[in-house]
C-alpha cells in the first residue's frame, strides 16, 4: 500500500513502513528484508535494486527524522 501526505510518500507492507519518499530530492528510502517472502514480494514491487536498501537502524533512523520534519508521529 503506498499513502501519500503532501510530499511525503510512504509504503506499506501490512501495517509496517517498509519504505519511504519524502520529495525533496533526497530519493527512495527503502530497508533491507526482514521479515518474509511477502514483505519480499511488496520491497521487490517498489525497488528491485537491493543495493539501495538500508539496515534496519539506519532505515528507522532515518524515517524518523522525516515524519518528524512532517509533524508526524508513529
């Protein structure tokens, strides 16, 4: 599931964010697998590029910042 909040961009595998846009140039954000062949299948759907997927702190990390610079809270 992909929702979009102005120029935020946010992908969904079941109720957990798997990846990110946030508009500003800075591109896909998108974490590693770690959980299964589904959430595969739905990172997959996004990106195929595997080399661009972040670790999990790294991905967490980052996607807080930009919800945070939305004014948005998880």
């Amino acid at each position: 599931m992909k929702v979009e909040i102005g120029t935020l961009t946010l992908y969904f595998s079941y109720e957990t964010i798997i990846a990110f846009g946030n508009g500003s140039g800075n591109g896909l954000k998108i974490t590693k697998n770690y959980w299964g062949t589904t959430t595969g299948k739905h990172l997959n759907a996004i990106s195929t590029n595997k080399s661009i997927r972040l670790d999990q702190d790294t991905f967490q990390r980052e996607l807080d910042e930009v919800l945070k610079s939305h004014n948005l809270t998880v």
